[in-house]
C-alpha cells in the first residue's frame, strides 16, 4: 500500500513536469510577458510536483506502520462481515413486518450455540443477533430461571440426537389405560398431581415474535388442552396460532407439593406416573456402543462406588455438573470434531470446550451411564432478572441469545426435571487459570505484574543517508501498529467477553484477599465474602451484580452493551473496596 501511494505521487510528479505549455496564450517570446508566463509555469510545475511528492509521502507512513494490519489475511475479516450481514438480515426481518402491515412475517429457529434440534455441529449460515423471538407474559414474578421447551431429543446416534419414538411409546402406553390420549396424559401428569389437592396454578402466555414455529414453547409442569399435537412424550408442535397460554407450576412449588404425594395415599395418577417412570428409566439410560464409550462407561462405574453414587439421584446430579464444569470450558465458538467424528466424545476426551449444546449433549450421556434417565432439550431459558412489571403482569423479552441446551433428567415421583451444566460465570478458576485467561483485561489491581518489555530495535548508524532521514520515524510506525492492534484486539471484543473478563479480575482479587477454594458465584458464602470484605459497597451492589451476571450467563449469543457497563463499573467499585 505504502510503495503504491509513492508511485502514485512519482505519476503525479512526472504528469506535472510533462504538462502542455500553452505558449501561443503568452504573447511574443521576446515579450515581458512572455517570460514572466514561463517563469510561472516552472514555478507551478516545480511546486505541483514536490506538493505531489510531500502529500504520498506523508500518507506512506501510516501505511507502512498499518502494514502488519493490512497484510491480514481475508478470512480474519470474515466474523466482522457476518456480524454486518446478521445485522442488516435481522433488522430486515424485524422491520419488514411492521411497515407492511403483518404481510411480511418471517420466524427463526431457536439456535443454541449456533444449532438447533438435535444436532451437535454448527452449521453454516448466519446467527441472527438481537432479534426478539418470544414475549413471556406470567401473571406472577417468577422466583427461578424460566426454561421453555422445545426440541427434546431421546436418542443419540453417535453424531445427532433424534426424537422419541412416538410409536414405542404408544405401545407402551396402550397398558396404562389412560383416560383419553395417552400422549397428553403423560404430558399432564405432573400438573394434574401438583393440583390434585387443590393447589392453585400460575398463568403463563408464551407470545412467538420471530421465533420459529415447528415447536411449542412450553414450560416445565404445563398443562396441555387437547389442541396441541406431541410427539409420543417428547416435544409438543408448533401451532399457526402466535401466543400459548398455559397455566403451569413453577418447578420450586411443583417440587413441593409432588413430595407432599409420597406421603399421601397413592391415586390413579400416581400409579400413571410409576407406570411411565418405569418406562422412562427403561427407555431412556440408553448410549451408543463401541470402545471409546466402554471405556466412558468404565469411568463412570468406577466414579460410581467412589463416590457412593448409586441410586442417588441428588448425588448423580451434583457428580455430573462438577464433573463438566472442572474439566471443560465455556466458549461461544466451540471447536468443530472431525467429519464423521462424535461430537460428544470429542468434547469430553479432546477439545474440552464447547457450548451449551456440548454441555448438555455430555450431561444427558454421563447420567444415563451413571443410572439415571435423561433427554436433551433445546429451547429458551429465561433468568428471572429479566421480567419486569408491565400492566399488572411480568414480562420478559427472550432474544437469541436466550436460546438455549440443557439435559433434563427424570426423578422418580417428579417427573422430568432440567439439569443446568453449561458453566456462565462461574467462579471455580484456579489462580494459573486467571492468569491465563487471554480475555482478562489489564486493570489497576493488576498493576504488580508489569506487562513483557518490547525487545529493541538495533540502532540505526547517524552517519547513513537513509537513517539520517527516517530514524525518527520508526518509533511514529511503531506507535502507530501498536494502536492499530490495540484498536483491533477491541473491536473484537464483545460485551460477553467483558462481562467474563470483568467478573474474572473481581474474583482474582478474592482469592487473594482470602477467598476459599472452589467457592462458586451461586453459592452464599461468595456474597458474605464480598459484603464482608468491601469497605463502602452497598449490599444491594453485589446483589445487583450477580442478578446481572446471572443475566449473562446463558449467552452463547451476545450480551447488551448496557449490561457489560454495568458489570464492569460494579466490578470495579467491588474491586477497589475489597481488602483483607
């Protein structure tokens, strides 16, 4: 770029030497005239040339301090036109139906970590950013994350998972003697029991924006008219009308009063649900065969009467999500498996990073090796931040980035319960981790680790022409790449990178103020530790904080500018009060 911009200014120096000389415009050679017109020509033509000159050697300085930017390969660019692209498709599709009076309408699937349905690799296309999919309106303020099912996948073949089979099912179903579709039936079972001694429900409309429309969005403990068509017990379908309307139980008070049951005389639903327990935990412990899984399986047998695990659900649980959450990483770009290589294996045994959908996908297959039954749902997960009042209801506005996978595990008397293992802001970092990490940002608090010093550039000899005329422009260039790179490094940061670098450097800081071992974010002591250990910061500073951290950490997809502002200034003020 550089050398061009010089022989650009040499053209220029050469057009303007060669320029026509409009001689019979002067008058006389001999004239006064005449020789004042030529002393002016040369003038201007000198003056044209070395302007020339000046200007293309001016611009060829930035240029050469950006040539280690401009020498970037294309593909280095390719994520910023995607972003461009999704952006401009994304404020067409929600746009196009307004001006044109609901003519224009378009849906999206739901994508968790750049998939949706059952597979495990991302496919190509473009992740539509900030486009709003669903309106959650509850008549309550929900107390817990908001998970709205849609795909459920029962089988996996070393590659996707697959839907039930509906018609096993009904097979099964057909000696249950169930009143009316059996399908529904199972699928009404948990609020029916959750009701059966009167307990009053909660209401919840599901309105579909641009989310797509091959599943029902529902959530857990719902209650299903028979207006609705599901696939044997797994995922309800899609229906032409735009809102759902489902009274519901949260699973916090639907876990209350199913164990209430236990103690209770047993009714025909309670028999219903034994019946269909029996069913799942025969049909749904199922995992591929082959070497590499026998030798999964003997890790989990063997990680079994270790840990006394058998037959222990709670126990199973807790195993399976500490298990990932040590030995994997979240990252919103996982790497992709060989072709024909299982993404399953290949994220726990190789890359140990991936997404919700590698997280989940893992869950579900080390539970059913461990003995308890399992499926793999992707949908929408809602943190109960995100509802704010509006005309006597709560609300939420659930974007892309709220799509979500999860493993959904069946408890015996409860039903199919979700099981959260995709690590969000999780503080269980070692200090080598932090240090590590290559999206922390540099802040006061780090000051004590001075960053590497540039190696010097060898001096240039005074006495050499070329030096005499550049060496002061070399430490201009080197400013300059240095800003160029920096500028680069920050533009291609986005706001879930902050949130994470942010809350990472908070937790740094911790640790070295005394902060326990393994202690995570979501636990009590993380909260008495920072009231206790900060000096002016308001109680409701760290509540605030982890409400929007916990807002955060279902983003496979993007994270509100606002919201990275907002955690980076608590941070900070955390971070500046915090002592011993």
């Amino acid at each position: 770029m550089g050398w061009l911009l010089l022989l650009l200014g040499c053209v220029g120096a050469w057009a303007a030497a060669r320029s026509v000389r409009r001689r019979r415009l002067w008058g006389k050679k001999d004239s006064t005239v005449y020789t004042a017109n030529v002393e002016n020509f040369l003038t201007t033509q000198k003056t044209t040339a070395a302007g020339m000159m000046l200007v293309c050697a001016v611009l060829f300085l930035p240029a050469l301090a950006l040539r280690p930017v401009l020498a970037l390969p294309l593909d280095a660019l390719q994520p910023v036109t995607e972003r461009a692209r999704a952006a401009a498709l994304g404020a067409a599709i929600e746009w196009l139906p307004k001006i044109s009076g609901g003519a224009l309408n378009f849906h999206v699937s739901a994508a968790a970590g750049g998939v949706e349905d059952g597979s495990l690799t991302q496919s190509d296309g473009l992740a539509l950013q900030g486009l709003e999919d669903l309106l959650v309106t509850t008549d309550e303020k929900p107390t817990e994350t908001v998970y709205l099912r849609g795909f459920i996948g029962a089988e996996y073949d070393g590659h996707s998972w697959q839907p039930a089979d509906a018609e096993q099912f009904d097979n099964a179903a057909a000696s249950w003697k169930t009143d009316g579709d059996s399908r529904l039936a199972i699928a009404n079972l948990p609020f029916l029991r959750a009701a059966y001694d009167g307990a009053a429900p909660q209401q919840m409309t599901v309105q579909r924006l641009h989310a797509g429309d091959t599943y029902t969005f529902a959530p857990y403990n719902a209650y299903f008219n028979d207006y609705y068509r599901l696939d044997g017990d797994g995922a309800a379908a899609g229906q032409t009308a735009q809102d759902d309307t489902f009274y519901y139980f949260p699973r916090g008070e639907a876990k209350t009063l199913l164990t209430a049951r236990a103690d209770a005389d047993p009714s025909v639903l309670d028999r219903l649900e034994s019946a269909y327990a029996a069913y799942a935990e025969s049909r749904y412990l199922a995992t591929p065969d082959g070497a590499d899984y026998g030798t999964l399986q003997e890790f989990c047998d063997a990680a079994e009467k270790e840990h006394k695990l058998t037959g222990d659900a709670d126990a199973i649980r807790t195993f399976v999500r500490s298990y990932l959450n040590e030995h994997c990483t979240y990252t919103s770009d996982p790497p992709q498996p060989a072709e024909g290589a299982d993404p399953v294996l290949y994220f726990l045994n190789e890359s140990h990073a991936g997404s919700s959908t590698q997280f989940a996908s893992a869950a579900v297959v080390l539970c059913r090796m461990l003995g308890l039954p399992a499926r793999y749902v992707v949908g929408y997960a809602a943190p109960q931040s995100l509802f704010a009042e509006s005309d006597g209801g709560w609300q939420a506005v659930l974007q892309d980035d709220n799509a979500h996978a999860w493993a959904e595990v069946y408890l015996a008397g409860q039903g199919w319960t979700p099981l959260e293992t995709t690590p969000g802001m999780v503080s269980e970092l070692t200090e080598d981790q932090l240090a590590a990490d290559t999206n922390a940002v540099p802040t006061a608090d780090d000051a004590e680790t001075p960053l590497p010093a540039a190696t010097p550039a060898p001096e240039a000899d005074p006495t050499a022409p070329q030096a005499r005329a550049f060496w002061w422009l070399l430490p201009l260039a080197a400013v300059l790449a240095a800003l160029a790179v920096w500028g680069i490094a920050r533009a291609r940061r986005t706001p879930a990178d902050t949130v994470r670098a942010e809350f990472r450097a908070l937790y740094k800081k911790m640790c070295r103020c005394g902060l326990g071992e393994g202690v995570s974010s979501d636990q009590e002591e993380f909260k008495q530790f920072l009231w206790e250990h900060t000096k002016t910061a308001a109680p409701q500073d760290v509540e605030t904080l982890l409400a929007l951290v916990q807002t955060a950490q279902f983003a496979p997809g993007p994270v509100s500018a606002q919201t990275a502002q907002q955690v980076r200034g608590l941070c900070r003020i955390l971070r500046k009060n915090l002592h011993r």
